[in-house]
C-alpha cells in the first residue's frame, strides 16, 4: 500500500478544498485499540450504574462547551448551513441525557413471583465491545444513539466515522477524555473499507451498528455471516405524508415542507414523497412552491445560507438525474432551477424542487433521492394514500396531517412503518423506540426499549432450600 493509499482526504462541499487529511488506522494499531477495548470491559463493567450515568452527563457537558467549534466544522464538511449546524449540538445533548437517564429503568433486573426454595430473577449485562459505524449527514444524532447508551449500559465503544466527517469521532474522544473515561472505554479509527470489514468480522467485536445505504447493511450482514453477533441497521427511507382533506393546510404546508428540504433533503426520515386529498391538492402545491421559492440556497458559510449543498457532485447530480427520468415521463417541475443563482449542474449546489404529474412508475417516488426534491400526488380518499404510502421498499417513518386524531391513529394502524407521526414529521423524540421496517433496517435504538440491542438477559436460578 502506497502512502497515499494511507490518507483519508475529506474534501468540503463548499469549494471542494481538502478540509481534513488523516492517517488511516494501520493493521497494528486497529489490534491495539481492539485489545484496549477487551481490556477494559471488565473493569468499566464493574463501575456502578449511577457512577457511569455521572461520567456521561460530564462528557455531554464538555461537547457542548464546544458547541460553535462543532457547528463550525459541520457546516465545512457536510455543507450544513451555519445559521442550524448548533442545532445538531443541541439535539445530541437531549438524546444523550435522556438516555442516560433511562438507563437505571431500562436494566433494571427482573424478579420473579416467589417460589418455595427459590430465588430467580433476570438481570441485563453488557455485551462487550460495540462497533459503531455513523454516516455524514447526521453525524453525532445517529452516533449518540448507540454510543452513550451503550457506555452506560457497561460496553466499550469503538467508533468510525464516515470519512466525509471525521472530525466528529474526534469530537466525541475529546469529550470523554474531558470526562475522565480511562483509556480503551471509548475509541475511535478512521478506517478503509476493507479495514472496516475485517473489524466486522472480528469475534471480539460483540455488537456492530451500522448506519447507512442498503447496500452498505447488506455488506454488514456478510461480514458477520456464521457468526451470530447482534446487528442494528437503519438504512434509510422514502418516507410518506398524506394531507387529509380536514387538514390545517398552512402547518400541512409548513410542515412538510421542513421536513423535505431541511439538511437540503440529506435525512433518512426526511419527507421524500407527498399525497394530498384532490380537494386540497391545488392549494398545497401553490403554497407549497410560494414557500420553497423562498429557500436561499448558497455557501453554507453565510449566515443568509438557508439551503446549502449537497454533500457532493455525484450525489447532487444523482438527484437532478431522477428529475430528468421524471419530467421526460410526463411529471411537471414547480420552480426554475434559474431562480437560484448557486445551481449548477455538476456541483453539490441543487435548486431545490417540487414535482407534480408523478406515479410510482418514476424512480422519484421508490428509490431514495436523499436531496431536494419531493414528488406530490393527488389521492382520492385513505384508502388510496393508505396503498401508495405503503407501496415501498422502505419503511421507517409516514406522517398525516388532519384534525381527525381517531382517523389518523387508525390509518397509523395500516401503515407499514417504524415511527409514525401526526400533524408533525421529521423528528426523533429519544423516549420513543426508533425502529425500521423492510428495507429501512432492523433492530431499535432510543427509549428504553434502545438498551436491549445493547445488553443480553441472563437469567440467575438459585435454589435457596435444605440440598
């Protein structure tokens, strides 16, 4: 391997400077972190609940102490706008000590009615050594997830970041090491490819999270065939909304607009499709294109900046190239690219865009766009948006909007999906289970129900009588 083989260059969507350059971990040094981490399992393990609940709310104290550094290099390599890249600081503060603070619940032991000369109960123990692997467009909202309850359940850490925004990981170490943590509890490696594959497989790895692309969880699960090691996915989505007829149209229109265009489409539970009641449509989609005219897309630098780019070209023009699929089958786009002065076909910079006349025959409305772009439907009644909004690969988010909340929970009922939402979207509440379906990935992280993935149940069967 030659020299540069060895570089990670992360490279900024805003002029495509080189912002990061670092080393990528080498075979000896990814055993040590590996061996440091088992090392330290017992001794962390054996530190009480409330004692390691302590040190995580003074980790979650020092991160946030560098909350305008943190947002300053969010905006620089993902191309988050400055005026909400604090937002991300903020958000991973409350999921962090939410979790933290549901911990002492969610491990407690399970004792069983008493029986004569018998003691039992069930008891949740870590599982070992978790390997985190976080994506780019949310980078401390997804890692956060795992990592803190993962400490706070007894496990060591191991965490890779994507290599669009490794500064992140670093950002974490900083903190833990401002904590207090003793060495090997927390680590991270900036890793190839390949390296992050042989780390899957590796048996002392005994948890492995992964967030990302279908194809990225399939290569997951591969690495850790005949093994049996726990695996938490989430994949992504092509998340629905449907706006009933009794609609507060104007927070319908807000809303969804939000949840499309936010992080410039860049969210797994962003809103990628729309479908609204006929007597509505001509309305929301006026209102809806008055709105998203306004979005200033430019370097995510300026403080003006309320769209920014892409985090790259290829994804940008990935986008623009399922609008063209579109428009040339017959789907009518909303506003003129021309508006925004920083579009640019073969840059990140994307106008943002809204598509009428669509169907579920163009790759808009199945295949994840992750930008831009949303495609609105006209639906004739709930029964219809109920089989579009479940007609799709994916499944962890659908949100409707109506003042019927009876109505709504019963078509909730129907829907294919993780989470779903009334009269909001595009959030995460940490007390609620964060889950996908089909496609969107398996296992659960948040609420309590998180530290089950992170924990085993061991069950103690005492015979207390004369033996």
């Amino acid at each position: 391997m030659s020299n540069l083989d060895q570089i990670q260059l992360t490279r900024s969507p805003i002029d495509d400077s080189v912002y990061v350059e670092r080393e990528l971990a080498s075979p000896s040094h990814l055993e040590t972190v590996v061996m440091l981490a088992k090392q330290a399992e017992t001794s962390w393990q054996q530190i009480p609940l409330s004692q390691r609940q302590a040190m995580c709310h003074k980790m979650v104290d020092a991160f946030v102490q560098k909350k305008q550094e943190i947002a300053e290099q969010l905006c620089w390599m993902m191309g988050r706008p400055i005026r909400f890249a604090h937002l991300e600081v903020d958000g991973m503060a409350e999921r962090a000590r939410y979790m933290i603070d549901a911990a002492p619940d969610a491990l407690k032991s399970i004792h069983l009615p008493a029986k004569a000369n018998f003691t039992r109960f069930i008891q949740r123990v870590p599982l070992g050594t978790v390997f985190v692997m976080a994506p780019w467009n949310y980078p401390y909202l997804t890692a956060v997830n795992t990592v803190i309850p993962a400490i706070v359940a007894g496990n060591t850490v191991i965490l890779k970041h994507s290599a669009q925004t490794p500064l992140c990981a670093e950002q974490f170490a900083y903190a833990f090491e401002q904590a207090g943590f003793s060495r090997g509890v927390f680590q991270y490696l900036h890793l190839s490819h390949e390296a992050a594959q042989s780390l899957i497989a590796d048996s002392r790895i005994n948890q492995v999270t992964f967030t990302g692309s279908v194809n990225g969880g399939r290569q997951v699960e591969a690495a850790c065939a005949g093994q049996f090691k726990p695996t938490a996915l989430e994949l992504g989505g092509k998340d629905p909304a449907y706006v009933r007829a009794d609609a507060d149209l104007t927070h319908a229109v807000a809303t969804c607009v939000d949840g499309a265009f936010f992080n410039s489409g860049q969210s797994c539970c962003g809103i990628e499709r729309i479908y609204v009641a006929e007597s509505l449509f001509d309305d929301f989609v006026e209102q809806a294109t008055a709105l998203i005219a306004e979005y200033q897309l430019g370097r995510p630098d300026d403080p003006n900046t309320t769209l920014g780019p892409m985090v790259s070209a290829s994804a940008a023009d990935f986008v623009r190239g399922q609008i063209e699929d579109a428009v040339k089958t017959g789907a009518i786009c909303h506003l003129n690219p021309k508006d925004f002065a920083m579009d640019c076909a073969g840059t990140p910079y994307m106008a943002p865009q809204l598509l009428t006349k669509v169907d579920h025959s163009m790759r808009l409305m199945t295949e994840e766009s992750f930008g831009p772009v949303v495609g609105v439907m006209k639906v004739h009644d709930d029964e219809e948006a109920i089989h579009l909004m479940n007609d799709s690969d994916f499944g962890l988010t659908a949100a409707v909007f109506t003042k019927d909340i009876d109505a709504a929970i019963e078509i909730g009922e129907q829907l294919q999906t993780g989470t779903f939402f009334v009269n909001r979207c595009d959030y995460l509440d940490p007390a609620l289970a964060w889950v996908g379906v089909k496609h969107s990935g398996k296992g659960c992280s948040l609420s309590q129900l998180g530290y089950q993935q992170l924990t085993r149940p061991k069950s103690f069967h005492i015979k207390t009588g004369e033996l």
